[in-house]
C-alpha cells in the first residue's frame, strides 16, 4: 500500500512539474478609459475602451536602462456599445524615469499611457494592479485595428493599467493539496492502483 501511495505522489509530482512551464510565462495587461473617438468611421463619445494583450513574460526586452517591452502577443481593442476588434503590430511598454509610466503602442506610436510613480520599478515580468492615474492618448492619429481605423479624439484623465498571471491549473492544486498536507489519496485510488 505504502508502494501505491508513492508511486500516484511520484506521478503527480511528474505532472506538476511537466505541467507548470506552460502557464509560467503567461502574462495579460489591460489598459482601460473613457474615450471619445471612431473606429471604421463609427463615432464613439465616453465609451469604456479597454485594450488587452495576451503575452509571453520571455519576450519582454530591456533595450535601454529603465525601458521595457513585450512586442509578441494578441491585442485586442473593446469598445462599450460597439465590439472587439484585434490590432496588429501593438506592444506593451513601460518606462522607469521620472515620471514613470507604462501603457500601448502600435508602432512608434503611443495609444494610450498612465502615469504612475508605482512603474519606476515594473518590468513587465509580473503581475500589477490595478492601477489608476494620469492618462494620455494620441489624439486624432489613426491605429490600424480588424475594424478599421481608431482614432481617439479625447480620454478620460484616468485611464487603470492591469497586469495578470494566469492562476495555477486545478491540477497543480490538486497535487499541491496531497503532497502539502501528507493526505494519502482516496480509498478509491488505492484499491484500483493495486488491481
């Protein structure tokens, strides 16, 4: 019996370990503000925009002191009463100078930043947030999205910058709870490992 239960710990330990790279590195930042503006010509005025990018915490550069960024993932543009459209070419960054602030970028161009003196440390490579302060956007320049152009006319003046790691996966828990708390399995497991 004692063989049993060493061997499913042993196996569960083996899927735990197989299993926790996967979601690792997986990171989510939202940016989100008010907004007047248009995509694909439909105007929008004091909308909820919130922008999301799904990404990889191994693709963030450090191309000069204090400067960080994540160029490789999905974005996406959410804007209330109209719908979700996807960018292309978008980015995340972050900036540790004074006054430190992180936000979206297509391109050279910045969409949508916050500034907040909790950034002069951030590099991208955990979770954050939320946090809410100072905004800015570029105004009247054109982003290329699914849904055509958007162009931000105006922003509230506080935009909330998020960044979020994926939770543990129910197996991870699961083996965390045996192993953590020394609970042989069920009953259940030990009678049709020994079969």
């Amino acid at each position: 019996m004692k063989r049993t239960i060493l061997v499913l710990l042993a196996t569960v330990a083996a899927l735990l370990c197989g299993a926790r790279p996967a979601n690792a590195d997986g990171i989510t930042y939202t940016e989100s503000d008010t907004a007047t503006g248009s995509i694909g010509g439909q105007a929008f005025t004091d909308a909820l925009v919130t922008l999301t990018f799904v990404g990889n915490t191994s693709n963030v550069t450090n191309p000069s002191a204090g400067a960080f960024f994540n160029a490789a993932g999905t974005a996406s543009v959410t804007i209330g009463g109209i719908g979700t459209f996807l960018f292309t070419g978008v980015e995340v960054f972050v900036s540790q100078s004074v006054p430190a602030f992180a936000g979206f970028a297509q391109g050279p161009d910045i969409l949508l930043t916050n500034f907040d003196p909790s950034f002069s440390t951030y590099d991208l490579t955990t979770g954050i947030g939320p946090i809410t302060n100072a905004a800015t956007i570029n105004s009247g320049l054109g982003f290329a999205t699914s849904g055509g152009s958007l162009i931000f006319n105006s922003a509230g003046a506080n935009s909330t910058f998020t960044a979020t790691t994926p939770e543990p996966g129910s197996l991870l828990l699961l083996g965390m709870g045996m192993t953590g708390h020394g609970s042989p399995p069920p009953a259940a497991v030990i009678q049709s490992s020994a079969r």
